[in-house]
C-alpha cells in the first residue's frame, strides 16, 4: 500500500468509539467522518487521462480516465420512443422456495464488534434467520427472437429502470445486441448479519449459483425467454456491494460469466461470516487473489468518486475506503493485462446519480465489446 493512502485514515479519523472487547454495540454503527476530497492527480493514484469536462470515455479503449465534473445524461438515458422500447416482466421470490438463502437478518439497531484478537474481523450475534421477500425485474428487448438464446446480464439491487432504458436506446442503434436484462433485488439490510451482506460480500460462488439455479429458470419461464449457456454472452453488474457481487459471481464461475460492470465497487472488509481463505473479503481482490491468481477472461469496468464512501466503522482496519479500494483494483488489473476501464469521477459520490445517467451507456458498450451484435450464441 502506498504511503498517500496508508496514512490517510490516521490523518483524517477524527471520531473514535471505545467499545469493551466481545461487547455489543448498543449503536448501528459510529458517526462516519467526512469522506476527504480525492484528487486523482496526487502521486499514489493510478495515472489517469483527464477527459474534456462532460466527456466520456471511449467504448473501446482500456486503462484509467477522469470525467467531470459536470456529468449531463447521455441520449440513450432518454426513453425511446414506444415502439422501440422492450418488455418488463416481473416476479416475486419467497425465501421458503430458496434452497441456497433461506433468509437471515440482523436486529435494528446493532452492528457488531471487532473480534478482540482481529480488529478485520466482526463479530455479529445478532444475526438470526428470517424470512424475505425479494422482486426480480426482466426486461426483453424488441428486437428478442423467440427461441433464440439471447446474451443476458445479471443485475444487483432491482429492478433498475436505468438499465432497461439505456439498453432501449442501445439496442436500436445497434450499439448492443438484443440484451435481456435480469434485475434482481437483494434479500433485504445490508452489511454484515444482513441477507443483502451475505448475498453480495460472501468471497465464494454461492451467490452465481442461486442465481443460476433458481432465479434463471424462473426468467426463462416467467418471461418466456431463452438465456444463453455460453459465457461470451453472459454479464453481472452492480453498484457498490453489488458491485463486488458482479466480479465475485464471474470471478468464481467464470465459466458463466466473463463481463463485469460496477459502479463504487465493494472492495472492503466486509464479508461475514468470517472466512480464513479470505480474511479480509473483497479487500482480498487487489490485496493477494489477482495480484497471486492465473488471468481469467474477464472484461471489466469499474468506477468511484471523488466524494465515494469512506467509513472506519468500529473495526479501524484501514480496509473502509471506497477511493482507496478502487485505485488498487485499477493497478491489480492493470499489472496481469486485464481488459478493463476505470473511471474515476470529480464531484461524484456513492454510485452517483448523475455519474450513472452519464457512463451507464459507454460501459454498457465497453463491457459488451467483441460480441456480436446481430447474432445470438447457443
């Protein structure tokens, strides 16, 4: 870790909690300090080419960029006319139905605490089981052929309006092939002890594989489509927790998911239950798994803000820092040749509205670069 970034949670921490070892916080969590200003032309950054103001990245270029900080909405952010707009179809999941997440949650009002002998590790006891119920949003393009097997790309937190509207646009200017988009909402909290936590921070390939068996067979059948098995056409993305979502879902079955778009990128300490294969969850990424693992045939497009979140929490593990996190993704993959796009964005905050309404259009394009557009895979 550079000394800019591993120094900064010293400088900037003004607001301590003292909490007795193995206690309970009565608290959800401490008052968060201020997020810092990130300028990403400080030595420690990642090097960055600075766009126009308004400008956006182009859609077939790798490496580092800087937008903004004026972000206007891109054209395809604009809804279509009617008759080139797609289908939503939508459908309830009930936790009982589930095999794989039969519902947890964590009581209102409590957070955790940091285990005596491992301040990255968080105790929560109350954590318990309980049920949820969770939407799941598909959008069919216009242009879906009937039995043909389309290229898809899975969604955290749905439904995301966004999404269906730019692919709208996309797809009639034959930017995109006919994508069916698959929005699903999470199982309720968020953070360690929640369903949402375990879902999108667990470092393993559970989350990839309810999907794969119990949401994508209700897709096809709910929405009478036909999904594609081969990994070319197939993407996750994500913002925030659902960010780290996305990659962990194709970073642990790449054989079903080689396109990753995310937007403030969950690369903290965040996993719980603890794992001692990767005691610092998603920090783990840019920390030892990429830098140590063979490159898998990822594409990936991520991005953070000036003003991303920045939260030690109680545990002071100095692995809470969004900018901090995103920057060493950016060097992890630059270093094993990765295809990937990092945006970082000025007057920008946690996956930032304005930000979305802006890039959501050009990573699209970047994340989908190199498949077909007028034809489906099997």
């Amino acid at each position: 870790m550079n000394k800019e970034f591993r120094t900064r949670p010293l400088l900037r921490c003004a607001i301590l909690l003292c909490v007795t070892p193995g206690a309970l916080s009565a608290m959800a969590q401490a008052p968060r300090p201020t997020p810092p200003t990130r300028d990403p032309h400080t030595p420690g950054y990642v090097q960055a080419k600075q766009l126009p103001d308004g400008a956006n990245a182009p859609a077939d270029a790798d490496g580092n960029f800087i937008l903004g900080p004026t972000h206007n909405p891109a054209p395809e952010i604009s809804p279509q006319p009617a008759e080139l707009q797609g289908t939503v179809v939508e459908f309830t999941m009930n936790s009982a139905d589930s095999k794989i997440y039969p519902g947890i949650a964590r009581d209102s009002g409590t957070f955790g605490t940091p285990d005596p002998a491992d301040p990255a590790k968080l105790l929560v006891p109350t954590s318990h089981p309980a049920p949820y119920t969770r939407k799941v949003a598909v959008y069919v393009p216009k242009q879906y052929v009937p039995g043909a097997a389309a290229p898809f790309i899975v969604g955290a937190d749905g439904p995301d309006r966004m999404l269906f509207t730019a692919l709208d646009g996309l797809i009639a200017e034959h930017k995109l092939p006919a994508i069916v988009a698959i929005s699903i909402g999470n199982g309720s909290g968020d953070a360690q002890g929640s369903e949402r936590g375990l879902e999108y921070d667990t470092m393993s390939g559970r989350y990839a594989e309810f999907v794969e068996t119990e949401v994508l067979p209700r897709v096809e059948a709910e929405a009478r489509v036909k999904l594609t098995h081969d990994p070319d056409g197939r993407a996750t993305m994500g913002g925030s927790s659902g960010g780290s979502c996305a990659l962990i879902m194709a970073w642990y079955h790449p054989e079903w998911y080689t396109r990753v778009l995310t937007y403030s990128g969950t690369w903290v300490n965040q996993q719980w239950p603890y794992n001692p294969q990767t005691p610092h969850g998603a920090w783990e990424f840019h920390e030892h798994i990429i830098p140590n693992s063979p490159v898998k045939p990822i594409r990936i497009w991520l991005e953070v803000g000036d003003h991303d979140l920045y939260n030690p929490n109680i545990m002071r593990d100095n692995m809470h820092d969004w900018v901090q996190a995103n920057e060493e993704m950016a060097k992890a993959l630059a270093a094993k040749g990765y295809h990937y796009q990092f945006v970082f964005a000025p007057n920008a905050g946690h996956v930032d509205h304005a930000v979305r309404q802006q890039t959501l259009p050009e990573a699209l394009e970047y994340v989908w670069q190199g498949y077909p557009i007028a034809s489906a895979k099997n």
